[in-house]
C-alpha cells in the first residue's frame, strides 16, 4: 500500500507505540498491531511474526518494570509461564499450518469473545490480596493450565492475550490487578518469546520492519508499565476499557467488510 519504505515506518511507529503502551498495562496490543502490519501488504503469516518479535521484545522491558517494583506472584508465574512456553508452541504451529481464511475466520470469531469478557468484567480485580488464594498445589496447576490454554492462544493469534491472562489471574487465582497485571507480564514474556523462535524458524519475520518497530515497542512499554506501578487499580481499569472499545470498533469494521 505505502510506496516507500520511509512512508511505511512512518504509518506502522506510532500506533505501535500506541499499541505496545496499552498492551503493557491492559493487553491487546495486537487489536491495533495486527491490522497495521495488514494493512502494509505483508503476507499474514510476515505479519504475525514479526509481530510476535516486536511484541515480545517490549514485553521484557514491561515485564522487567513490575519485576523491579515486586508487582509479581511468583507461585502463580512460574507453572504458569511453564504452560504458556508449551501452549505457544502448539499455537504457533497450528498458525502455520492453517490457510489465511482460517485465520481470518479465527479473527472474527475471538474478538467478540475478548471484548464480551472484558466488557463484562469491568469490576474485577479490586480485591488488594496479592497472594493466591488456594493451597500452594492446587495454585501451581491452575496456573498451569491457565498458562497453557492462554500460551495456545497466543501463539496462535495473540490480540487480547493479556487482557484473558489478567482476567483468569484474578477470577481463578484471586490476585489483585496490579498484581495479575504483573504477572501477567511474565507469563506473556514466555509465550511470545516461544512463538518468535517457532516464526523465526519459519522465516516468517520482515527484520526491516521489525527492528525499527522493536524501538517503539520498547518505549511505549516502558512509559506504560511506569504508568501503570505509579497510578495503580484505577487507571488499569480505564486503559483496560479502552482497549475493550478498541476491539469493538475492530468487530464492527469486520463486520461492515
């Protein structure tokens, strides 16, 4: 679509920053990312790798915010993040191996449900417990399983994966938001990190892209998980409905095309 080169990192930059700031408080970065890299001309399967290596390289740096402010349940990340590194590999391979009318099709089916869940929900999350409220055994495979089925997911499509992780921490594990947020993080950090090798294997990544739109990832997830450890449940909540409109809006585009 874009002639130059200049004109494309131009268009792409500034709403991956956009993206990449909510996605480090609220999730659902790639309800803005995704149809960005489309719209550029790349094949969908470029698009969700380089995607996923831009996404995951800001990820770190968030995910390093709240480990640095001790905003993260260790007991819940770990089997959950063991789950999501075995989920987005499955994803991605699944990803890869179905036509982009499936994918497309996928599209419009998860939206809606990401945006009910969250619309639905807006409540959640005002409990201050940071610690989960079940026996150690029964938290670590909770975890687990919610690392593995949301890890699927991900690898898989992605767009609104923080947003599930967040929900399931708080209404399965009973962790405040700030603290879901956070762990939030780690758990994403692993299943993106295992979907860009699954990408990057394939030669599914456009590095010209990519590297330029990595630098704003980074920014935009640094600011925003800043914001977020400084204003707390409140402002989490906000960003979060915004990212809920965000995805309705998407679902009517799709649904007027």
């Amino acid at each position: 679509m874009f002639e130059t080169y200049a004109g494309t990192l131009c268009f792409l930059c500034p709403l991956i920053f956009i993206a990449m700031f909510i996605d480090s408080i609220a999730g659902g970065g790639g309800i803005i990312t995704i149809p960005a890299y489309l719209i550029t001309g790349m094949p969908i399967t470029t698009v969700y790798g380089t995607n996923k290596i831009v996404a995951c390289t800001g990820t770190a740096f968030s995910a390093g915010n709240y480990i640095r402010k001790k905003y993260v349940n260790w007991t819940v990340a770990v089997p959950a993040l063991t789950g999501s590194l075995l989920g987005a590999f499955l994803g991605a391979q699944l990803a890869l191996h179905l036509s982009q009318q499936v994918l497309q099709i996928c599209l419009m089916v998860i939206l809606p449900i990401v945006a009910l869940v969250m619309i639905f929900n807006r409540g959640f999350g005002d409990d201050e417990n940071q610690k989960a409220m079940h026996s150690t055994i029964v938290t670590v495979i909770i975890a687990f399983f919610i690392g593995l089925i949301i890890g699927c997911y991900d690898g898989f499509f992605g767009p609104g994966t923080g947003m599930f992780l967040s929900l399931a921490l708080v209404m399965f594990e009973r962790l405040s938001l700030i603290y879901a947020t956070g762990t939030t993080k780690i758990i994403n950090f692993a299943s993106n990190l295992s979907a860009t090798i699954t990408y990057i294997c394939a030669g599914c990544v456009d590095y010209k892209i990519a590297i330029p739109c990595m630098i704003c990832s980074i920014a935009g997830c640094i600011l925003g998980s800043q914001c977020a450890i400084k204003k707390g449940t409140k402002f989490i909540k906000t960003i979060m409905i915004i990212a809920a409109m965000l995805l309705l809006v998407k679902i009517v585009i799709d649904f007027i095309k």
